[in-house]
C-alpha cells in the first residue's frame, strides 16, 4: 500500500493516490470528512481555516462506496485558490506577487531557496506548507476503515501544549472524549490554562507547539518484523510520524524515560493466564523487536511551536541580505489540535501498510479472512 501526495497550499487542490488497497473494502466518506473537519479545527487556528471547508472527492478507484482494487485518486479543493489564482496559476500568474525573501527560521524557506536554486520562498512554502496534511489525513481516514473491518481502532489525544502538559494515563475507550474538547485535552483544568496561554502568546504575536499521544487498539501481534531492521513497526512508525511537519520527536511506550529506569522497572513481565500469554504493564509501547505484540501500541510525538510569528523574529532578507524582522502575514497561535488528527491518519496508514505487507488479498474478505486465522 502506498499514498502519494500533491498539491501546493495556495494551488487549486491537495491530491492523493493510494495504491494498493484491496477490493470491496466498504468507504465511508462522511467519517473521512469529520477527520477533515477535526484537522480545521482546535483553539488557536488562524485565520485559514475560516476560508476552507475540506471535503473528499473522490476521483477512482471506487464505485457505489466499494473500492475497486486500482488506485484510489481524490482530490481536496482549495477553496482560497480564487483568492490566489493571480499568483499561483499553473498557466500564467504574476511572479511579483506575495513574494516572500523574509525567510522564516525554523521554516524551510531559506534552506529551500538555497537548495531549489530560488529567490521566492513562495516556491518553497507553498509545498512545504502543513496544508498537505489534509491529503495524508483523508488517506488515513480510509486506513482506519481498512483496520477498522479487522476490529483495529486508533485514537489519541493531546497530553500537552507548549509546557502544559497532563501526566495521567487513561484507557483507549476515554481517548474519543478528547475531540469534543476545545484542546483534545482530558484534563479539563489544564486545558483551561493552556487555552489562556494560548490567548496570551496570540497577544504576543508568538506560537506554540505541544505533545500528542497516539494509540493502535486491538491489533494482534506480529506485524512488522525483527528480521530486517526496514521491517521494525516501531521505526517505521517513527520515520512516518518525523515525516509530519513541525514533529521533532517521536517517543514508543516508556520512550525517553525508559533511559533512566533500571530494566527491572521497564520491561513488561509474562504471565501465563487461561492458556494465553498476558502481561501486566506496557511500558514497551506494544512494540517488542520491531513487531506489535498485542497490546496497545503508544507513541507520543513533539510538535515544535509554528514557525510563522506575527510578531516577526530576527533574520536576514534573501535578496537584499539586510537584517529584518521575518515575513508573518497570517498563521496559527498553535495546530495541536490538527496534529493530533494528522499523526492518528500517519500512524494508521503506516499499520495498514504493514498489515496488507504481511496478509496480501486482493479482496477485503480474503484479507478479514486471513487476519481472523492469526
Ligand atoms: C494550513 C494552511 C495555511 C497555514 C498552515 C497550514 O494557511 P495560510 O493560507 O494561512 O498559509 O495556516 O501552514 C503552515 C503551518 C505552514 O507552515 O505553512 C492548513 O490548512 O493546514
């Protein structure tokens, strides 16, 4: 299975082609366009989101709601392109217009004008651009349906937002609340503060980033594999959670704290329990030498602060090479939110990958079929 993405932010629509999915698997598009929906929304969005109305159209692949087996292409129109068309039309446009040489730090515009051979981060940012997430959250939406058939369900929730951050554990069947929320927070209370912090950082013409925790409920174990280290599930979680802009990090169960535990506090113990294998703990995060293993699989991810600050931070103009404050026209306070809805998409897709990998099918019923033989 594989995803290809296109589409620039400001271009006439975000573009998909998911290869590889097996026939008769039964879509749902109004439970893709709630994911959609999900990714415009959260406290903190700017003013981009009040423009857009993302929706699914399907393009191949499907027909009566039951895909076909060939390539799924759809597409996800930018409604803004009218607004931009001057500027971004693929026959003609106007080159002098929403230019950008401020380049931003921390975004890619001056490492992508040095590297495309440019002098308008324009042609940079427009890819570089979260607004491609649009596209691998609707490609997620029809991996959580894939899974979902096989009993496999995926949520998450955000656990912190720049320093505000809630401890707790909960169980995956608490993790949907999360979306009612204006944070996708659990905690009522912090996200409260977080909600004011937010305010104050707006005021301050500044951004913020946060945490977000993932999780894969009920798939069975050995996906992936400990054989290769391309097969490992963890790292190949990891690699497509990192390919997510603004992530910097990546933890699986325990993470970065199981660095400062002795192994007796860390690894989960067996136990044999009515003729199964059952542990007690997941401090492993589901994943033990490269493949699940049963349990819930974790994964926490860091979500760097958005690179476009209205107040503007010290940089160097592209052309002129004078000192100057960045370009910041509109952007969002913080997107963690969005994150949270693009990393469960990534993270499923990257499942149902390594499940059409180990089980094949050309038809949805061949691949239930082989999954319930496990
Ligand atoms: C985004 C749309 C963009 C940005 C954001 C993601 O809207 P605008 O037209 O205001 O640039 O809000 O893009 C970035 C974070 C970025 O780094 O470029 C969206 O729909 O997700």
């Amino acid at each position: 299975m594989k995803l290809t993405t296109a589409g620039e932010s400001h271009g006439k629509a975000l573009v998909g082609i998911i290869e590889g999915l097996p026939a008769g698997l039964e879509l749902d598009f109004a439970k893709i366009d709630a994911d959609l929906a999900l990714r415009q929304s959260g406290y903190g969005r700017g003013g981009r989101q009040k423009i857009e109305r993302d929706r699914i159209e399907v393009l191949s692949g499907v027909r009566g709601g039951l895909t076909l087996g060939s390539p799924l292409a759809f597409q996800i129109v930018n409604a803004d392109y009218k607004n931009w068309q001057n500027v971004m039309g693929a026959d003609s446009c106007d080159f002098t217009q929403r230019t950008l040489t401020k380049v931003r730090p921390g975004h890619a515009d001056l490492t992508g004008l040095l590297k495309f051979g440019q002098t308008d981060a324009r042609n940079i940012l427009e890819r570089a651009s979260a607004r491609e997430t649009a596209v691998r959250v609707a490609a997620g939406g029809i991996a959580k349906q894939y899974l979902s058939a096989l009993g496999v369900q995926v949520g998450g929730y955000v656990k912190s937002v720049c320093g505000i951050a809630d401890g707790a554990e909960y169980p995956f069947e608490k993790l949907a609340q999360a979306k009612s929320r204006p944070l996708f927070m659990l905690d009522g209370a912090l996200e409260e503060q977080a909600m004011r912090l937010i305010d104050s950082l707006k005021e301050q013409g500044d951004t913020a980033g946060g945490v977000v925790e993932i999780r894969i409920h009920g798939l069975k174990s050995g996906f992936g594999s400990c054989m290769t280290y391309g097969e490992k599930l963890d790292g190949r979680l990891a690699g497509a959670l990192m390919g997510v802009q603004a992530i910097k990090g990546v933890e699986v169960g325990l993470g970065f704290a199981a660095a400062d535990l002795p192994g007796s506090r860390v690894h989960d113990e067996i136990y044999a329990q009515g003729g199964m294998f059952v542990r007690r703990t997941n401090n492993a995060g589901g994943i033990e030498g490269g493949m699940s293993n049963g349990e819930d699989i974790v994964l926490r991810a860091a979500m760097k602060p958005i690179p476009t600050l209205m107040r503007g931070l010290n940089t160097v103009d592209f052309i002129t090479g004078e000192p100057c404050r960045a370009a910041g026209e509109r952007s969002d306070v913080a997107a963690i939110c969005a994150c949270e809805i693009i990393l469960e998409g990534v993270a499923a897709f990257t499942v149902a990958q390594a499940v059409a990998e180990r089980l094949g099918g050309d038809t949805m019923a061949q691949v239930i079929s082989r999954y319930n033989g496990l």
